[in-house]
C-alpha cells in the first residue's frame, strides 16, 4: 500500500472510532500514538475508552501489515 494510502485509511480509523465510541460507551480517555508505515512517522492523540483503544490499535496493527 502506497504511504498515501495508508495516510488515508488512518485518517478514517481515527474519525470513526470517535463517532462510534461516543455514541455506545462512556468514560473515554486521551492517548497518543505512534505509528510507523514504511519510513513515514503518523503521531496523533485520540479519545476513546479502554474496549475501543485496544480495538483501535489492533485494526491500526493490521493496517500496517498491509
């Protein structure tokens, strides 16, 4: 996958988890992260709680290996 690519699936991830967090849990924290893709550098805070964090960063887990 091209690094623009990448750029564009993450951007989604991090627009939609919100949305879908806010509306069926509660209780949600900021956390950064980092992610590497390719020689390019991604650094960004997101609100989510603890269930959709773990699942946020194993769809961006999955994301990088394509």
């Amino acid at each position: 996958m091209r690094v623009e690519d990448f750029k564009r699936e993450l951007d989604t991830l991090r627009r939609m988890f919100p949305v879908y967090c806010g509306d069926k849990h509660r209780g949600g924290y900021k956390k950064s992260y980092t992610v590497n893709y390719r020689g390019e550098t991604f650094t960004f805070e997101i609100t989510l709680c603890e269930e959709c964090h773990n699942l946020f960063a194993y769809a961006v887990e999955r994301l990088t290996e394509c």
